[in-house]
C-alpha cells in the first residue's frame, strides 16, 4: 500500500498552485502522478516525459516540476549518464557538487562533462510526502539497484529502437553484492570476447580478455578466478580467462560492502573502435536549465565550482543596448529615466522567459540573455523589436531605442559576482556583433543566421550582409543585419519543443 503524508502533500500542492497561473488540469495531472506513479517515473521523473504523456506544454512542464522542487514536493537531482552504456555515473543534488570530469567503469572510459551533454535533470518525489524503495539504497535487492536505480531505461544504440539496457541484460552473467570482509561466490557461463566487471555506485571496475589458449580445449571442469576488492578498485589475480564454466571468488577487504555487476561482451563489440554514443529520449539538460528563468530565479543559491566552471557545448547569446541612452537620462533626469529603463528591462525579461531563456545579467543599459536553442534567441529578438514598438506607443517620447546582436558557439558557465554567468569567445563575439546594430536592428553571426530553423524565421525579413572585424577571428566575420517588419504579427514562442 502506498504510504503518502496527504496533510503535506495538500500544503506543497497549494504552494504550487498559487506560484503562478496554471493551464487547466495541469496541477491536477500532476497530482496523479505524484499518488500513483510507479518508483522509476518517481525517482527520476522527467519534465519533458510528462509533457508528452499528458498532453502538457513543455517549458509550463519544466516549470511546474522547478516550483515543486522550490516548494519541497520534489527533490532535483543532476545526473551524470555514461554516452555508451546509460549508467548513472554520480548523482548530485546541487549545481556545485557537478564534477566536469566522469569515469565510466563498465565501459572502461573516462572525459569531460559539459551541462548539455549527458547531464540530466530529473526529479524526485520527497521522502517526505512518499516513500519510495528507491529512497533507501542500501535496502534494495541486487537486481533493483542495477535496473531501476543505476541505468537510464531510455538509452538506444543509433538509428535502432531496442532499449541498450535490454541488450545489456542479455549480456550479464552474474550481479551480487560483495559483504565488506567476506569472499562472495559467482559461477557463470563465459563466452568469447571480454568480461567487464564494475561496481556502479563508485565506478571500480575490470576487464579481461575471454580466449581460447591455441591447442587447448573448451575446459569441462569450471576455471576459478579470484579478484580483490578494497573498496576502491578490484585487482583480479589473471588478466585472460578461457571461455566455458567460471567460479568467481571475489574478496572484499574493503570497509563497506560493494557490488558488482559481470557483463561478458561478444568479440564483435569488442572489436568495435569507438564505442556507439546512445541516443536518449529527451530529457532536461543542465545546459537547458541554467538558460531557463525559473529556474534562474527560483535557485540563486545554485552555483557552479569557481574553481573549474562548466562547458557547454552551444548556448546562444543575446546582447541588447540602449541607443542615445544619455539624451534620454539628461531630457527626463535620472530617476525617470532609470524607472522608464527598468520598465523595458521587465519587457525583455518576460519575452525571454515566454522564448524559454533566461536574462543572465544587466549591465547598465544593456541586457545579456542565454537561450538553449537558437531559434528561441532569434524568436525573441523579433519579439523584442515588436513590444518595445507598442512599449514606445504607450508611453510617448522619448522612445525606447534598442539594438541586438546573437551569437551561438560553446562557452564555459561560471559564477560570478553570485550570479550563474558565462565566460568565453562566444560571449566576446556575441557582445560585439551587437555594436554593429543601429536603431532597430539585430546583428547575427554566420554561425547563428545559417541555423536552418533560424533561417526559416527569418523568411521575408530584410537581412543585409556585411563582413566585419570581430574579437578572436582572424581577419574579417560575415555578420548579417536583420531590421524587424514592424507591421507584422506578434512572434509565436517557438519553444514547445527543447531538442
């Protein structure tokens, strides 16, 4: 029976309710997830999923899953995958506890994280409300801390459609845990090719090679192989085993108990050069979430390591700038004018929260906003150049003069002056461009205006071109200039859909 806290569960549901305007049934959907959803969609629920399923709005799902981790109804967690095998490789509550360097020891691999790649957001019911299985680790049987807990189920080789966790568990020959000072026993069946062993909560693990010694038969009595475990790293006592019957004995001197899952990989992997990159079900990024408003506002606790900062591999970046600031300072005097300016600011703000993007930060005048994908950054754009038109119209002279510039490319996402921020060439590139606009214009790179769905925008604008000098690239840049119709239908958000 499904054991529920409802008096907390009716506080943190109104909580949510009353933290902004919900589309009908939403917060009731939601509900039905949180009392009758089964322990994998609850331990790493995805927004994205949820929006699929039931007929919910992508960014208002990703927002609906941020205020209820703001209100203590869910718990956010940052999960690293392997690429090849959809292993949960660590786990981390917070932003600044993310590594930028992961270990897989199944796959024997190793390299650096960057928020958009393979970093997932997900969610998990509070202990508090529901108690799930998947809450108390050191409880769950073998079989549910591997295919429940630790492997992403959505994960499949390129191009197919069977899920890799279930090629993977045709290949296990053997998973136990391993009682700290104890010799635990396995027998399998081992056939040619490799076997890897790992313990997936620390990734120590082994491999070795399964051959045939020339002009030795298939052994009918079972090989023994030992292997030691101190709690750190598993050191077997021969690097080749033949194939046929094997009895492990695996030695646990460490001071906790471990685990160890056996995966025999056939010759035609093993031959592989390059291990297969998975294709994922979408999910949310970190790169997604750190350019996203809610959660930008609801977390600014959240930082990232001052020390190394994160990669992403694409963020698209929008600068904008007040034209003829100063006339306008010394016509209305400061106070108005800097009420007159806030007010645009909270303009610009609402049209990057509606464009699933974030303002990162301002700088006198001027505006810096993040966006994941570039057509939001381009959608918004246009949508600036119509609301400050209608802005102007309602307010009088003196008007709101802006100019734009977009630039996307990867950067580093770093915390500065306590606010989540970017570094990088792609920020420089995308705060010069934005010096060539005049009045009423964004200024794109090549790399921005040849993103096929941004040219699709762009369809029936004036876009002139120009070669310009930018920061960082040799010799001259293309940049085009795009001057918004100013007659033309409001900018629909273009953010239903995240990757």
């Amino acid at each position: 029976m499904t054991s529920i806290d409802e008096r907390l569960l009716e506080d943190r549901m109104t909580q949510i309710e009353q933290a902004r305007t919900w589309s009908p049934r939403v917060i009731s959907k939601f509900e039905t997830l949180i009392r009758g959803g089964d322990e994998v969609s609850l331990y790493r629920a995805n927004p994205l999923a949820f929006a699929r399923d039931r007929g919910v709005a992508e960014p208002e799902s990703v927002d609906l899953f941020l205020h209820a981790a703001r209100a203590g109804l869910v718990d956010m967690h940052w999960d690293i995958l392997c690429p090849h095998s959809g292993l949960v490789l660590e786990s981390f509550g917070r932003l600044r506890a993310l590594r930028s360097h992961f270990v897989c020891g199944l796959c024997d691999i190793e390299g650096q994280t960057e928020l958009d790649d393979f970093i997932e957001v997900s969610f998990s019911v509070s202990r508090q409300v529901r108690r799930l299985a998947l809450h108390d680790v050191d409880n769950l049987s073998i079989e549910d801390l591997h295919w429940k807990l630790k492997f992403a189920n959505s994960g499949r080789l390129p191009g197919g459609k069977t899920r890799f966790v279930d090629i993977l568990r045709s290949l296990v020959r053997g998973m136990t845990y391993l009682p700290s000072g104890l010799t635990t026993t396995l027998q399998a069946e081992i056939g040619p090719g490799a076997l890897s062993g790992v313990n997936v909560q620390t990734q120590a693990g082994f491999t070795l090679a399964v051959v045939l010694p020339p002009t030795v038969q298939m052994p009918n009595t079972p090989t023994i192989i030992r292997i030691a475990y101190d709690g750190q790293r598993f050191t077997p006592a021969v690097s080749a085993v033949p194939p046929g019957p094997a009895i492990f004995e695996i030695s646990n001197t460490g001071p906790k108990r471990g685990s160890l899952l056996l995966i025999n990989w056939p010759p035609e992997i093993v031959a592989m050069p390059e291990k297969p990159t998975l294709e994922f079900d979408p999910y949310v990024s970190g790169g997604m979430l750190l350019t996203r408003q809610t959660f930008r506002k609801l977390f600014r606790s959240e930082r990232v390591d001052e020390e190394e900062g994160l990669g992403v591999r694409q963020v698209t970046f929008l600068f904008t700038d007040l034209k003829g600031s100063t006339a306008l300072y010394e016509r209305l005097g400061d106070l108005n004018a800097y009420a007159l300016v806030r007010e645009h600011f909270a303009v610009l703000d609402a049209i990057a929260h509606r464009h699933a993007g974030a303002i990162v930060k301002t700088i006198g005048d001027a505006v810096m906003a993040a966006f994941f994908r570039p057509v939001d950054a381009m959608a918004a754009a246009l949508h600036i150049l119509q609301e400050i038109g209608r802005f102007n119209r309602e307010h009088g002279q003196p008007a709101i003069i802006l100019k734009m510039g977009a630039h996307c490319g990867p950067s580093i996402a770093v915390t500065l002056n306590e606010n989540l921020d970017y570094f990088g060439q792609t920020v420089n590139i995308a705060a010069r461009v934005q010096s060539f606009a005049d009045a009423g214009e964004i200024c794109l790179t090549e790399a921005l205006y040849t993103v096929p769905a941004v040219r699709q925008l762009l369809a029936g604008h004036n876009v002139e071109e120009f070669d310009a000098p930018l920061r960082g690239v040799e010799g001259e840049a293309r940049v085009y200039r795009v001057l918004a119709d100013r007659s033309a239908a409001p900018i629909a958000s273009t953010a239903s859909g995240w990757r």
